[in-house]
C-alpha cells in the first residue's frame, strides 16, 4: 500500500485544513483542553499551597536560632509530606489528561471525528496511544543507550588519532574532524528515526489498532517530504513565536506597567516594602479592571499560540498516517508489515 501522493502544502498546513472544516469543534476541544488543565493546576496549587505559605511564613517570622537543625527539618517533613504523598495521584491524572488531549486531537486531525458533548475520552483510542507512547520510550532508552556507546566509540578513535600524532597540529586537526563527523553521523541517525516513526501516533488512530514500526514503512518514499514539512513547520513556529511572543509581552508590560512604575519609585526613594505591602499592591492592581483584561488577553493569546503550533507539528505525522491510508483497505491484522529496509527486517512472507 502506497496512499495517495504527498502534497508538502497540504501537510505543512493541515492542521488548518481540519479547522476550516470545523472550525467550532477546533475551539471546543482547546476550551476544554484549557478548563482541565486549569482543573488540575488549581488542584496541585491547593495541595503545594499550603506547604509552601508554611514555609514562607517560617522563614518570615521564625527567629534565627529558634530551631535546631532536626526541628526544622521535621517541621518541613510536616509541611511537605501531605503534598509529597500526592505527588503519584497528580502524576497519574496527569497522564490521563495528556492522553485524553493527544487522543482528541488525532481523533480530529486523522478521522475529522470529535467526541460529543465533552471532547475527551479515555478509552481505545487512548489505551492504543499509551501503548504507542511506551514503546516510543523504550526505543528513546534504547536509543540513549546506542548513542552513548557510539560516543564511547567515536571518543576512543579520536582519542587514538591524537595519541598516534603526537599531539601534533595535524593530529588535533583530525580529532576533531573525527570527532564533529561522529557527532553528526549520530545526530543524522536520530533524525532519520525521529521522522520515520512519527507516523505512529496517526496510523494507530486511522487502524485502531497499535501501530508502532509500521510508521516505518508508511513513510517509505516520502522521507524527504517529511523532513521538509517538519523544517518548514519549524520555520513558521519559530518566526510567529517571535513576532507573536514580542505581541503577548508588549500586552502584559502594558497590563503591569503601573505596578512597575511603582515599584522603580519606591526603590528610587530607598524604601523597603514588607511581604505584606508587597502583596497588598498587587492585590490592588490585579483588581483593576484594565490589567485583568490586559492580562487576559495576554493569556488567551498565549494558548491560542501554543494550540496552533501544537497542531502544525502533529498534523505532519498525522497527514501522513491519512495520506498512506488512502486508497487502500486498513489491515485486519496487529501485525505490521514491514518493508526490506525497516530496521527489524522485513516481514515474512508466504509460499
């Protein structure tokens, strides 16, 4: 199965061909992407909130002195271990959230499907993605492991070429040459399994089924392609987090600019302010209306950004994953079948 040919234009901007033809259920799933994530920093903050003013209040108003060594750490383990033993539950509602994040938008960017109601979901499609999400860690350890070996190696024959030159000019000149080709042979190598098994995430979303190595095979021929979208795609995010980052700050100084006129005043007249001022004026000037417009639409912005960057990045891998399935029947098997030049070997064959 070959799927249709690859257009780099469709791929650069595919994430806003999907939100052309939805664009409501696009801003449906950030909203509730946003209001989760708020959900579950309002959480963590209730739970470390309370150790942290603990500590602060310590600091401010504990005499030097007033504790020895071994109160002062109980009285920290006090404050500290409520939210410490949190600490796995906020992990795991974490990676639940991620997941139910990544499987709506896939489910958006290579089915142009969004759950009813509430977008997200954690069922198949999530499970499935988790499993994809784990073995991109074993090959990313796997991985951490071959390049540390081959860094050994290049470091032993460079190390070899000096000794053998006597530590001369032209020996120096060739360890590092040595040296420079072995760190960009290795980072090439990293390139090549990074955009090969990018597809991972979208075939496994396209089948319903895990498809992992097959992501291998699905950008047999189109490497390049691939590579060139990715580029591209950094390019934009590059150049409109420039100009929009420069927006969003020009917003927020505007928002504050008050608070740090103020500020420079007082350290002008050589004034100290207490923790209590400090947080007095900006209680006052977070009451303003004009600041918290201001900021929130710093904030909004901000998102917005980071929604559309996001999607521009998956929706390459994405595309793809869509592109190789076109035109041809998704397999009923859980086995891949992978190509002569997959890393694994090709799949065997019958007869």
């Amino acid at each position: 199965m070959t799927g249709k040919a690859f257009d780099i234009g469709e791929c650069i901007f595919y994430f806003f061909k999907r939100f052309g033809e939805n664009p409501l259920g696009v801003i449906w799933i950030a909203v509730c992407q946003a209001l989760v994530a708020a959900a579950l920093a309002a959480l963590a903050l209730s739970l470390l909130g309370p150790a942290y003013m603990g500590l602060f209040e310590m600091a401010m108003h504990e005499a030097p002195g007033g504790l020895t060594e071994a109160e002062l750490e109980q009285e920290m383990l006090a404050m500290m271990g409520p939210f410490m033993a949190s600490i796995p539950l906020i992990g795991l509602l974490g990676i639940i959230a991620a997941l139910m994040f990544q499987g709506a938008w896939l489910r958006l960017l290579t089915r142009g499907e969004i759950a009813s109601v509430i977008p997200f979901r954690f069922g198949g499609d999530e499970l499935r993605l988790l499993g994809v999400n784990l073995l991109y860690i074993v090959v990313g350890i796997a991985a951490y492991l071959g390049i540390a070996m081959a860094a050994v190696v290049v470091g032993l024959v460079a190390a070899g070429v000096f000794a053998g030159s006597d530590g001369s000019m032209t020996g120096g000149l060739m360890t590092g040459l040595i040296a420079f080709v072995g760190i960009l042979a290795i980072a090439v190598i990293v390139l090549v399994f990074c955009i090969r098994l990018a597809s991972a995430p979208g075939l496994t979303m396209v089948d319903r089924k895990v498809r992992f190595f097959e992501s291998w095979t699905a950008s047999k021929g189109v490497f390049w392609h691939l590579a060139l979208s990715y580029l591209v795609v950094a390019g934009l995010i590059l150049v409109l987090t420039t100009v929009l980052g420069t927006l969003i700050q020009l917003v927020f100084l505007g928002a504050l600019m008050p608070l740090v006129v103020e500020f420079a005043q007082i350290a002008e007249g050589g004034t100290e302010l207490m923790p209590e001022e400090v947080f007095a004026m900006l209680q006052e000037t977070l009451g303003n209306p004009g600041v918290v417009v201001g900021l929130l639409t710093g904030v909004v912005l901000g998102y917005a950004m980071q929604i559309v960057f996001e999607g521009m990045w998956h929706g390459v891998g994405a595309y793809n994953a869509v592109r190789y399935r076109a035109g041809g029947d998704i397999e009923e098997t859980d086995s891949p079948t992978l190509t002569a030049d997959h890393p694994a070997g090709a799949s065997p064959t019958e007869g």
